[in-house]
C-alpha cells in the first residue's frame, strides 16, 4: 500500500493512506482481522442451527447485497470522508496533546491542593491507579459516545445523523455512512474525552500514561471487534442472551436502525447507559429498514 501512496501528491496520499486504514489498521473497526472475526461468528451462529439460518448467509455471497443503491451511496461517504479529513487534515494525537496540556494547566490552578504527583502514595500504588484510569477512561469514552449518539437524535442534529439511518440494507461498511458533520462531532468528542483525560492523569500522576495504558484500554474495544462488532450493521440477528444488559449486541443495534426501535439502544459497546437513561431494549424483536431513501446529494445538504 505505502508503494502505491509513495508517488502520489501528498493530499491523495494522505487520502490513500485513510482509505486503505479503514482495512489495514487495527484501530479502525473494519480492520480485516475483524472482518475474519465476524465471518467466523457467523459460520459457528448458522451451523447451530442450520435448518433454520442458513438463508442468512445467502445474501453474502450475493452482489446485490454489496452493490446497491444504499451501498453505492456508502462507498462515496467513505471516499468523500476520507477526502475531506485529509484535506482538514486534522491530527487526533496532536489535538490530545494541546488539550491535555490546557487541562493540567487548568487542573492546576483550580486545584492547587490536590496535586498528588509527589505524594509517595502515588508511586507506591501506581499499578492500581493506573487501573482505575484505564477503566475510567473506556468508561467515559464509551458514555460520551451515548451521549453524542443521544443528541444527534434530537431534532437540531437529527438530519445529520438520519443519513446514517437512511441505509436500506446493512453491511458492516454502513459503519461509515456518516455525514461529514456528524464524523467532525465524533472525532471532536474522541480528542475532548481523551485530551481532558490525559491532561487530568498528568494532573494527578505527574507523568503521562504510560503505552501498556493506551493499549489496556484499546484491548476493550479489540474484544469488542473481535466480538462480532462488525455483525451490528449486517442482516445477522446476532444476540447474547442475559449479557444485552451490559453489552449491545449486534441485533439490538440492528433494532436501533428499525422504524420501531429508533429509540432504544444507542450504546457503543456498553448497554448500560441504555438501562440507565430508559433506552434499553433487548434485540429480540423484527426490525424493519427504510425502503427508499433520498438521493445522497440531498441528504448532505441536510434537506428536509
Ligand atoms: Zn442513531
Ligand atoms: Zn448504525
């Protein structure tokens, strides 16, 4: 991939680069180790009960589900996106660092007592603080996504966020059919989260986190993905049983995209923001997907 980005200008190498993240980067929820994952979960989900699912591994292996008016509209997203970013050319590391940064500073004056970072107490339980800021961490990213996704329901960001909604069929590339505004809003919220953060462990450690950190509490997520995340936007009624209470499953995120269950289940990983706020539902019911949607033109310029 870097041989065919080497001789490009280097605003479609940056472009090239994005795309070709999508499936190469173990960060990016359509990484193909994930896609195998899924593909996998589904082979184990059919053969346990043959008789009655295999009709739902039919339209895999047909063109039509991967090309189709609601596909088609999604490959442009995912190119326009990955153009527009790099064009933006917004760095995710470089805005965590300048936020950080003016949140110590922040921390600091407010706070002026509650420095620990040369309390021996610190360094002497540093493993389980670091633990408590890893769990703190996803906690706060995973509630912050509930947060966003809830807003953008509400009727002033609603017509950005009904672009993704518009998808007749779901395939796990509708992950990423998302209007440029409501992928800005959620990359804002990822440099916020994690900027004030890491700006509040600097305040209280007196170091920065450490890389086993980052990569603890990527290790959620990677369960997550490895979990089947890429089946949520897929015809797979994936469920898990007594654990939807903590953990969306892929079938109630395939009930969130139904014309019954709009409101119910705007989790990311954890369900129970859902059961907190009175939006949990579980994924046992039929969901019904929109039948036709607006040309895409339309729908980025947020018409009604
Ligand atoms: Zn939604
Ligand atoms: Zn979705």
């Amino acid at each position: 991939m870097s041989e065919i980005s080497a001789g490009l200008p280097p605003l479609l190498s940056d472009w090239w680069q994005s795309l070709s993240s999508l499936l190469l980067a173990p960060e990016s929820r359509t990484f193909w180790g994930y896609w195998l994952s899924a593909a996998l979960i589904v082979l184990l989900w059919t053969t346990t009960s043959w008789a009655s699912r295999k009709h739902y591994l039919k339209p895999w292996f047909t063109l039509s589900y991967w090309w189709n008016t609601s596909t088609r509209q999604e490959y442009a997203l995912i190119v326009l996106n990955a153009l527009l970013f790099s064009f933006l050319g917004l760095s995710n590391v470089f805005l965590i660092i300048q936020i950080a940064i003016n949140s110590n500073a922040f921390f600091s004056s407010v706070f002026p007592a509650i420095n620990l970072s040369d309390n021996s107490l610190v360094a002497t339980n540093s493993a389980v603080l670091i633990s408590i800021y890893a769990v703190i961490l996803f906690l706060v990213d995973d509630a912050s996504r509930y947060g966003l996704h809830r807003l953008l329901h509400s009727r002033w960001l609603w017509r950005i966020h009904r672009v993704h909604h518009s998808a007749q069929v779901l395939t796990p590339f509708t992950l990423l059919r998302l209007h440029p505004l409501e992928q800005l809003l959620y990359q804002l919220r990822l440099v916020l989260v994690h900027g004030v953060l890491t700006g509040a462990y600097f305040f209280i450690i007196g170091s920065t986190p450490e890389l086993w950190l980052i990569f603890g509490v990527s290790g959620f997520i990677w369960l997550f993905n490895m979990a089947g995340a890429n089946l949520r936007h897929s015809n797979i009624p994936l469920r898990y049983g007594k654990l939807e209470v903590l953990l969306i499953s892929p079938a109630q995120h395939q009930l969130h995209h139904g014309a019954g269950g709009i409101h119910y289940n705007y989790g990311s990983v954890l369900a129970i923001w859902d059961y907190l706020f009175n939006s949990w539902h579980s994924g046992k019911h039929d969901f019904a997907l929109p039948n036709r949607n607006m040309p895409l033109i339309k729908q980025l310029l947020l018409k009604r």
